[in-house]
C-alpha cells in the first residue's frame, strides 16, 4: 500500500464491526506516532454493535464488563490518502485486541486470522480472490430512499437504465468514474483487476487478483467498498452493495475464488488432472456440510434473502459441480496449477471478513474430517439440487441455525458466535416492531 503525504491534518482510524460498518475515530495528525506504537482503545462492545450503531445489551459486553475498553492496532505500516474527500485526509484500517495484547475473537478480522493460523499449522496457505457487485445510482436515492438508476457521465444526460450484461458501451458512459476508481485503488493498494457490467441497470463487478493472505483480501474488499461509495458521490452518483436493491433485477454477489499452497508453493488441489486432488474434494465437502450454518454470514441482513430463489443467479441448496454457474460451490475450468473453487454463496452486503472466515472454516473442516462430497451436479442445480441440503431462505431461521452450531462454536469461537447472534436478533426485534407501508395499504380501513 503506498504511503501518504505528510501535509494531511488529520486521518481515520477505523476497525470493522460485525455488520461491516467502520468504527472508529477521526484524529490529527500529529496522533499518528502514538497510534503506530500503542493504538487507540475503543470499547469493546462497538463489534457487537446492531447495524445502526446501537449498544447490543444481551451480549455480554456492555454491563458483564463494564464496558470495557479493547486496543484497536493499525494492520498495516502506513495510512493511505482519501483522496475522494472534500478535506484530503488518511486512513489507517485496525483490528481489536483485549488490554492484555491476546486477540479479541469477536472481532471479525481477528476470527479470519484465527482459521488462518490453523491452516499454517497445517503447512497450508490460502490463496484468495475476491469479487464484488454492486449497483450506482442517482444521487438522490439515498434521499429519497428507493434506488434509481444514474445519469450517464458521458451519456448526454440519458440514465443508465436497461440490463445490458457486459457492455463496453456502458462503462465508456461511466469512464470518469471507473478511471478515478482505478487511480484510488493503485493509492491504495487495492488489486482492481477487470471491470463488467452485470445484469442489472447500472450494476456492475470489479474482480480482485489473488493474494496469498486472506485477511489481506478481506482489507482489500473493505476499503474497496468504502472508495466506491466516496468515488460515486464525488461524480454525482451513490452507490450501494446492498443485495437485492431492485425487487424485480438481479442481487448483489460476493463470489470468493480460493486455492490452498503447500510450504513449497505448490497449490494442493492441483493433482494433475481435471478433476482435482482429494484435498480439493475434502474441502468441497466441508463447505457443503457447514454452508447452513455460516449462512447468517453470508447473509445478514433482512433484505439479503431477497436474493436466494430459483432462478436469481443466487443458489438455493449446498451444491457443487465443474464449471456450472448454478451451484454453490463451483470449481471452475483453468489450468491445472491453478485449481481452485469458487464460492458463490454470500451476498456484496456481507462483511468480507466474516465471509472468508465461514468459507476457509468450512474447507477446515472438510479438511480435518477427511469428508467427501456427493456427484457434482451437471445440470440445473435449481431443479436437482438434493431438498436435505436446501439453505435456510429466512433471516430468523439462518439466526437460530448458526447460534446452534458446533461447527461455527469450535471454529470461530463461541464469543463471536454470541457476539454476533445477539446483534442479529436485536435488529430483528427493531425490525419487528416497524410496521411497513404494505401493510397499511393492505389493511388500513379495510379490516
């Protein structure tokens, strides 16, 4: 990651709640010596906030502790510009530890680190690509609360309002705004690789290259997230990762690509042939066995199971087969040495560390247990997909699902799994508790 000016007056430190969303503080510049040496605390309760910011109190880190602080530490050597800003500022990405300098499980990119480690113990590395969707929009939409599409930067004031999937015409008409997303992400650090036009009014997806580092590629999805939503806002647009924006267009995907290397470099997937090592079957079928239980990750929020129904380009059961785009885990058509499986579960509203932490956890433990997946599905995994391996397609249920689950207990800790079951359940509860437009046109003066 490129260094910054020194003339910035001040700079961001932030870490990443469970939900995703930056915590943190904005601080002068003359802070930064300190922050590099003995970072900023920072209550630990803020992971575990609801996704509105609000304290979480059956948790367990509010009252049982005090409140007590963490130590949040900077991840990497130097900040980083945010140049987007109407006041150039820095950036500087952290994660939590306990006062005691062990780390803080419950933050998300410590949980990641956690499976990492394990994976080390093994002599193994992943190696991690990330590929993220989202939709821009007209400036107004957050005001107005409804998603619309942009106005062209280039289009002589016409909106970017038809599907037209991998359209050159349809970045050209957006190119001041993809340019000054391929300069942020060089400032930063970020891999951008291509650039497409996907299946929804303005939607598109950038891919990321491969780092062998998987909470490198989490950093990455992050501040890639972040650079997008300024980017669009500095050329008129928003932006949005949410999963199903539009009711009637396609959602938002996170597709993971990941392989496994040995302690010679040697991807162990990879067994000469077609259909991959043993190891590759292991990890297929973890992830098969444990995708249920992580789907809270890959799906958190109300409006990320608008995605999952047949035929939304979203899988609905845990499947797999060869370069077939309707199953959950696919492993796609490449060279040998470079084996690897995509997941394709999880949606663009995810928060990427909880997400790569579910996924490598399940190949862990497909791994660990010597598991072996069913056939690979060859057709249409909508229509035969097994029904015992169908996903759990309602917000609640996916809750009790992961709160129950030994797997995610033992992988990811059982104060992350608390931690994050109760933010879940607390927006639940406010949600619950508003009454939506539908419902009183439905019923206002009729019952």
């Amino acid at each position: 990651m490129s260094s910054s000016s020194d003339n910035q007056k001040e700079f961001d430190l932030f870490i990443t709640d469970l939900n995703g969303n930056l915590r943190g503080k904005r601080m002068p510049a003359t802070a930064l010596g300190k922050v590099k040496e003995e970072g900023v605390k920072l209550p630990r309760s803020v992971i575990g906030f609801d996704f509105w910011g609000d304290d979480v109190l059956e948790n367990g880190l509010v009252f049982e502790t005090g409140d007590s602080d963490g130590v949040c530490k900077p991840v990497h050597a130097e900040p980083m510009p945010v140049s987007w800003a109407q006041a150039p500022r820095n950036q500087i990405l952290a994660m939590m530890f306990n006062p005691d300098g062990t780390p803080f499980r419950a933050d998300p990119r410590q949980a990641l680190c956690g499976i990492v480690e394990r994976f080390k113990e093994m002599g193994l590395t992943p190696v991690v690509a990330t590929e993220l969707e989202f939709y821009l929009m007209d400036a107004k939409s957050e005001e107005i609360q409804r998603p619309r599409p942009p106005i062209m930067d280039e289009g002589h004031g016409r909106r970017l309002s038809a599907t037209d999937c991998y359209s050159i015409e349809e970045m050209d008409n957006m190119e001041g705004f993809f340019a000054e997303v391929r300069q942020v992400c060089a400032e930063q650090g970020v891999p951008a690789d291509t650039i497409i036009s996907e299946l929804g009014p303005g939607q598109f997806e950038i891919n990321m290259n491969h780092v062998a580092d998987p909470a490198l590629a989490a950093d990455h999805a992050i501040l890639f997230k972040r650079l997008i939503k300024g980017v669009a806002r500095k050329h008129g647009h928003s932006a949005t990762f949410m999963a199903k924006p539009y009711g009637n267009k396609s959602g938002n995907g996170f597709h993971v690509h990941f392989s496994l290397i040995n302690e010679e470099g040697k991807n162990v997937f990879d067994n000469g042939g077609d259909e991959g090592s043993d190891i590759l079957m292991h990890a297929v079928a973890g992830l098969m066995n444990t995708m249920a239980d992580s789907m809270l990750a890959f799906a958190p929020h109300l409006n990320s199971y608008r995605r999952f129904m047949a035929g939304a380009h979203a899988p609905t059961f845990a499947s797999w087969g060869y370069e077939n785009r309707t199953v959950a885990i696919r492993i796609p058509e490449s060279p040998c040495v470079a084996r690897r499986i995509e997941h394709r579960v999880a949606g663009a509203d995810a928060n990427p560390y909880l997400v790569l932490a579910a996924i490598l956890a399940g190949a862990l433990y497909g791994i660990e247990n010597k598991l072996m997946p069913p056939k690979a599905i060859e057709g249409d995994a909508y229509t035969e997909g097994n029904q015992d391996l169908i996903l759990p397609n309602k917000w609640d249920e996916a809750t009790e699902i992961f709160s129950e689950s030994s797997f995610l207990n033992e992988y990811l800790g059982e104060e992350f799994v608390r931690v994050f079951t109760a933010a879940k359940r607390q927006e639940q509860q406010k949600l619950h508790e508003r009454i939506s437009d539908i419902e009183y046109e439905a019923y206002l003066g009729y019952l």
